[in-house]
C-alpha cells in the first residue's frame, strides 16, 4: 500500500519558545537557533520514520510535533511544539 500525503503548510507556527535550563547550560545559541530554524521548515532530525511520518500527520490533525537533533558534542535534544501551535520548547531528552 502507497501512503499518500497531504502537504502540511510551508513553514510550522512555533509560537513562543522557551528553552528550559539545563538545555540552556549545555547548548550553544547556535545549536538552538539550527534546530529551531529546521524544526519550523518541517526537519525533524534524527527521528525514526515512523516517527516523521507521524508528525507530519500531526501537522494535518493539529497535534503536538517532537522533533530531535544532536549538539556538536553528540548530545541528544529535543524541540516540542504543542499542539495550539502557542508555544515551543527546546529541552534535553527525559525533561517535560
């Protein structure tokens, strides 16, 4: 079977972002602004398909997106956004 997509819009709405304080300490500005920058052009990073299948349906149906990239250092983290689309957070894996 061939799954077929719809395209979601060209750019994801983040809303406010908030990085919280331990991916404050051990990330650079820069390693935030990349992921912000292909987390909003719809990148999802070092996902699982299945897990960027996912969420690019959750563009269509208005759920919340996760994607996850790596910092220089190798260090996974996270970049969330809920499902209003009202707000972002950059945070490390295993935080809420």
């Amino acid at each position: 079977m061939t799954r077929i997509y719809l395209m979601p819009p060209a750019a994801l709405l983040m809303g406010e972002v908030t990085v919280t304080a331990a991916a404050r300490e051990r990330l650079t500005d820069a390693e935030v602004r990349s992921a912000l920058k292909r987390h909003g052009s719809r990148d999802w990073g070092d996902v699982a398909k299945e897990q960027w299948f996912e969420n690019d349906d959750a563009l269509l149906q208005g759920e919340a997106v996760r994607s996850e990239y790596r910092a220089c250092d190798g260090r996974r983290f996270q970049v969330v956004t809920d499902a209003g689309r009202s707000a972002t957070t950059v945070l490390l894996p295993g935080e809420r």
